[in-house]
C-alpha cells in the first residue's frame, strides 16, 4: 500500500434504529489524486467522509490513512482535513484569522504562521481580502476562505462535503477550474462529495457512485459516462436511453435481446456479465450515439413517434415515444441532419450495436 493515501476496507456504519447508511464501502485512493464521491441525497456520502475524518465511528470495517490504520484514532490525530457541507466561517475573525486558526492551535508562533498564511491568500486570490470579515465577503471568496482554512494545515487528505454547493451555476463553472488548480499544485489527495454529476465527471480522476449506502460502480470519469455498470448508474448519469428485452442468442460477441417483435444487438466490451439466453436484461444506449440517419453498420433499428426537440445550443435533442411511455432522445448537430418533424411523425432511430451498453441487474 506504498502510494496509497486512503484505503477503505469493508466499512460498514449502522446508525441506531439499524440505518444502514453505509455497507461494504471499499477503496483504494492513490496520493495525489482527485476523488469524487458521488450520488442522490441520504445515499451515504457525508457519513462515509466523516468515517474517513473519523468525525464518525465504523460499525465494522478497517480504514488506513497513508499505509497506517486509523481505524479507532481520533481525528486529531489523522493527516486529513474536512471542509464541510455548510462551510461556516467564524464570523468575528478576519480572513487572515480565520486561515491562521489551525496554525494556531498548534501552538505556531505569529512569526512562524504568517508566510504559510499569506502563501495561502495569494493562492486563493485574497491577499488583499485578508483584513475582512466573512459578512463583507461574496459567497465564492467566503468559500475559498473556507478553503484556505482547511487546506494551511497542509493534510495529506483535504475531505469536501459538497465544497460547491451554495454557489450559484457561473460562480460554480469557476470555482470547479480553481479547485483543481490547487489541488495540482498542492498535490494533496482531494475526496469530494457532490450530487452533481457534472461536477464529479468534470474535476475527478476517480469517481465512486453510490446509491443506497452500496458503491455501484468506481471508475475514471471516461467509464463511468461510457461504460455504466448497473441500471442506477445510467440512469443517474443521465443522457442515457435505458432498454431491455429477453435475451435471444449470443452470437461471438454480439448479444441478441428480444422485446416483442423488436431485436436488438449489442458488442459485449470485455467484462463476462451473469445474462445468460433466456434471463431479462437491460442495455443503455447515449442520447448521442442515436441517429435520425441511417449510416453503415448501424445494427439497432426502432421507429419513435417525434413528441418533441429540447435545444440545447447548437446541439439538438428530439424526443421519440417507443411504446407506451418509453422515451428515447436523440442527441445530433442541428446541422447533422436534415430534419422537420411533426408532432406524431414515425421516424427511424439508429444506433450501432457498439454503442449499446449491457448493465448488470443490481
Ligand atoms: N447521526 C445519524 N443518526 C441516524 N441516522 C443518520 C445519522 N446521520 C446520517 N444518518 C442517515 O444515514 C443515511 C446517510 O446519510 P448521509 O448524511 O451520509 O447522506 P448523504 O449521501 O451525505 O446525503 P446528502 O446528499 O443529502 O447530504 C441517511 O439515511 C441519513 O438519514
Ligand atoms: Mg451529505
């Protein structure tokens, strides 16, 4: 576990009353890289940070913190730092101070404090902030303050409970790029908690979904967007068609599921899945990976009736209802096709069976 800077092993945490809000919860996160901890609201993110933190017992489980295990050590003493969901500054303290306040605490001197504290204004952009109180602050400099503070005790591991989330979207876009920033030139290993999926798939090296207290899947953003694992991550992740159908036949690596009188074709990509002929199965196909146009070696073919076209930009999303109550978007170009639907219009849907992603039942 040489690089490793935070591994989880089976951590389990049973709040009373038998909330299960965390089971099995295994990772192993290098030094240095960017995490994010994603998935909807009560799933288990902020109490599995604050195991990490150790702000939370374990019910059962091991956590290490660079090669050492932390599992039953207070927080003081951890290498980590935690910038919480609702990031309160103290509010009769400066900007100066309130960065300072864990220099302090650990008995440095003024002398000995103030050029890590200014280091740390200048990269956060509030030098010349530092004689500020929080009220007379916006709320992106309150949270870079914040962050400021969490970050001058220089912890091997900076924990973020949703760091972003009272920001408004443009402040949000800019305060995403800097974290970044920071986090590379500081090279601390970052673990950070959002609903967001834009956010995670955008800033992390690593993502873990979560839903219902389980991971469903750990991944580079890449996979994670390309290759969902479960029907919950689809579908969380969004911009996904989601199908299913009974399957038929496999034929080398190309699966065949059945709905009704609809076949359906999709390249398996490497991992075994437990769908064997016979067994129900669901597939994902992205917005963007469906055509209006026929091009070659496109094997899936249904027909949508047109509802309607979300503009987003210069991309558009036509809306096609396949059975009752199935929707299917299409994503393309506006200048990728010729088109001019009407409402109610049968149209041609296309997609390659390479594009179709199986998904495991769970
Ligand atoms: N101290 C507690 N006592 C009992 N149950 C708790 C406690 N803290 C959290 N829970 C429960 O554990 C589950 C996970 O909560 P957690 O705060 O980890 O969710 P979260 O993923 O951070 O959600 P959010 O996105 O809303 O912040 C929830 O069902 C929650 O109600
Ligand atoms: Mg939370």
């Amino acid at each position: 576990m040489a690089d490793l800077d935070v591994v989880l092993v089976d951590v389990c945490k049973t709040f009373a009353g038998d909330t299960k809000a965390v089971i099995d919860f295994n990772a192993e996160i290098e030094h240095g890289e960017f995490v994010a901890m994603l998935g909807p609201s009560g799933c288990g993110k902020t109490t599995t940070l604050r195991m990490i933190g150790g702000l939370e017992d374990v019910t059962s489980g091991q956590i290490y913190l660079t090669g050492k295990n932390v599992t039953d050590l207070p927080p003081s003493e951890r290498d980590t730092s935690m910038m919480f969901q609702s990031f309160a500054l103290f509010p009769h303290r400066s900007v100066f101070q309130n960065v300072e306040f864990s220099l302090k605490m650990r008995g440095q001197s003024l002398n000995e404090r103030q050029q890590s504290v200014w280091d740390m204004l200048a990269m956060i952009g509030m030098s010349e902030l530092a004689t500020r109180y929080p009220r007379d602050l916006s709320g992106g400099q309150q949270q870079r303050v914040a962050l400021a503070r969490a970050l001058i005790s220089r912890p091997a591991v900076l924990l973020l409970d949703e760091p972003l989330g009272s920001l408004d979207f443009s402040l949000r876009q800019a305060m995403m790029v800097e974290l970044k920033k920071i986090q590379q030139e500081l090279g601390i290993t970052f673990i950070m908690v959002t609903h967001s999926q834009q956010e995670a798939l955008s800033m992390a090296d690593k993502v873990i979904v979560m839903s219902d207290a389980i991971i469903q899947q750990t991944g580079t953003s890449r996979e994670i967007y390309e290759r969902p694992k479960t029907k919950f991550v689809a579908e969380f992740i969004g911009n996904n068609n989601l199908f299913s159908g009974t399957v038929r036949s496999r034929s080398g690596s190309v699966v065949i599921l059945q709905r009704d009188d609809q076949l359906f074709y999709i390249a398996e990509h490497g991992f075994s899945s437990d769908i064997g002929i016979g067994s129900e199965a669901f597939f994902s196909v992205r917005a963007d990976k469906m055509h209006t146009n026929r091009q070659e070696d496109m094997a899936n073919q249904i027909t949508g009736k047109y509802i309607a076209t979300e503009y987003i930009g210069s991309l558009e999303t036509d809306v096609f209802e396949f059975g009752n109550n199935h929707f299917v978007h299409v994503e393309q170009h506006r200048d990728a096709v010729k088109r001019n639907y009407t409402v109610g219009q049968q149209v041609d849907i296309y997609w390659p069976a390479g594009d179709g992603v199986l998904l495991a039942k769970s």
